[in-house]
C-alpha cells in the first residue's frame, strides 16, 4: 500500500514538470525597481568629514490618483527619489524633505520629497 501511494504521489508530481511560469514582471523591470537599493541615505551630519560630490537636485513622488485608492505613502516618495539618484549615478541621497499635497493636479492627494544626489567616495 506504502508503495502504491509512493509511486501515485511520483506520477502526480512528474505531471506538473512540464508547466512554466510567465510573469508580467520583465528582467529589466525588476533591476530597474531594485536599483535604489545602491542608493544610502545621509543627514548633513553624516556627511560631514566625508569625501563627495553632488550631482544635482533630485525629487520623487506618490501619488494617489483616485479616490479608490490607498493614500500615498512617504516610503513610496523615499522609492522613487532613490531610484531618479540612482539614474544620475548617485550611491547617496541628502534628503531634504518630504511634503504632502492635497487636490494636486492629477493626484487627489500626493507625497513629494526633495534632496541632493551625491556620489560618496568608497
């Protein structure tokens, strides 16, 4: 009986060795949203004593676009500003702040955050 329940399991499992998995995810979209993760936060104090250079100003954005919708969340604002420092070669981020609008064109409520890129000597 052991035996028949073993090779029973074994057909079973061999059947299902053929299916694939297709996600809507491409390779590209998956390095695109995990590049902010090379990209550290930093307070002034941090910084200081510490050799880098700053690339320019940098914002990101939530944005809740329909009442349905969950509100815009900070972190989300934070994502999106790593990944735009990211995309001009930063490895750092000098965040100056993060703001919440309400009735903003396009958005009924949105989180916009603002800071320096910069490029942190390793």
């Amino acid at each position: 009986m052991r035996l028949l329940g073993l090779t029973l399991a074994a057909l079973t499992l061999s059947g299902c060795a053929g299916w694939g998995f297709d996600s809507n995810v491409s390779p590209a979209g998956v390095k695109d949203y995990y590049k902010a993760d090379g990209v550290a936060l930093y307070t002034k104090a941090e910084l200081e004593g510490i050799n880098y250079v700053t690339l320019g100003s940098v914002e990101g954005e939530a944005c809740q676009l329909a009442s349905n919708e969950a509100p815009p969340r900070e972190a989300d604002a934070r994502q999106s500003i790593r990944r735009r420092a990211a995309d001009m070669g930063a490895n750092g981020l000098l965040l100056d702040s993060c703001i919440r609008f309400d009735d903003m064109p396009g958005c009924i409520e949105q989180v916009l955050c603002s800071g320096q890129a910069v490029k942190v000597a390793e």
